[in-house]
C-alpha cells in the first residue's frame, strides 16, 4: 500500500528470520527510509503475517543532502 512516500507492506513468511532479513535489506536500501516492524503474528498454518512500514525516497535527493 502506497500513500504520497508512505509504503506498508503486509505478508506472510515462513519465519522470523525471514522478515528480518527483509527488515535488512529495506534497511540497505536506497530506495526507503526508516523501515518500522508493525507487527508479527504466527498464524496456524506455520507461517508468520507481518506488517513494515518505511518512507520511499528518491536516492538522487539523499545522495545531495550527503554531500
């Protein structure tokens, strides 16, 4: 779900680790600022809804701002 730069993602994965490491790698990422772990629930069915919220930027304007 996209609203003006603010991005939720809602899914399923089928660990913890797993919604970690999309944590990591929306950290690593030039593209979004400030992921936020909502939520995570383990579901019946062996897998684990999760919830992440971040801010989309451009990496050109950040790229300015760090120079």
């Amino acid at each position: 779900d996209i609203k003006g730069t603010q991005v939720t993602v809602k899914g399923r994965a089928k660990s913890n680790n797993r919604v970690a490491a999309l944590m990591r790698n929306f950290d690593d990422s030039d593209w979004f600022d400030g992921p936020n772990l909502i939520s995570v629930k383990a579901e019946k069915d062996a897998y684990n809804t999760f919830e992440v919220t971040m801010v989309q930027v451009n990496p050109k304007n950040t790229q300015q701002e760090d120079e």
